[in-house]
C-alpha cells in the first residue's frame, strides 16, 4: 500500500533523530487508480461502478476514495452472493 509520507532517516549533529520529523502516516484509502489495481479491473470498470453507486467510496475534496476495508467487505459480499445462487 502506498505511504503518504516518507523519511530519509535525517540524523541530527549529535547522531540521535530529528525530534521534529513528523510521523509516518498510513492510508487507508485508494484512488479510483489504485482501486482498480487493487480489485484487478479496469478503471473504466471502477468509474462505472461509482457511478452506478454499486461500490463503497468516498467523494472528498473533487476526489473518489476508497477505504481497503469496506473494499474487502465488498469483495466478500459479492463472494457470498455468488455462493447463494
């Protein structure tokens, strides 16, 4: 998964870290880009099934966003779904 920010290990004059290093944050959304990675479909595929509101995201900002896990729940209910026929 991709990381929002990354360090480069800085040390100080006196060899200990930089106390002013912001932390590592960790996403947990994907882009309509990634999603599709992520599910192994197209994009087109994945504006498609925004539009249609067949798919858990987000809209911030302008953006789509998708969380990983309510893609994972997705996933596992379509999985169920195609059991149960």
């Amino acid at each position: 998964m991709p990381q929002l920010y990354n360090s480069n290990n800085k040390k100080s004059r006196k060899g200990g870290d930089f106390m002013n290093e912001p932390p590592k944050v960790e996403r947990t959304t994907l882009t309509m880009k990634e999603t599709a990675e992520y599910l192994g479909v197209s994009y087109w595929l994945v504006n498609q099934l925004v539009r249609r509101k067949q798919i858990p995201c987000a809209r911030v900002g302008g953006r789509v966003l998708f969380r990983v896990k309510a893609l994972d729940e997705y996933l596992s209910a379509k999985e169920e779904k195609s059991l149960n026929r």
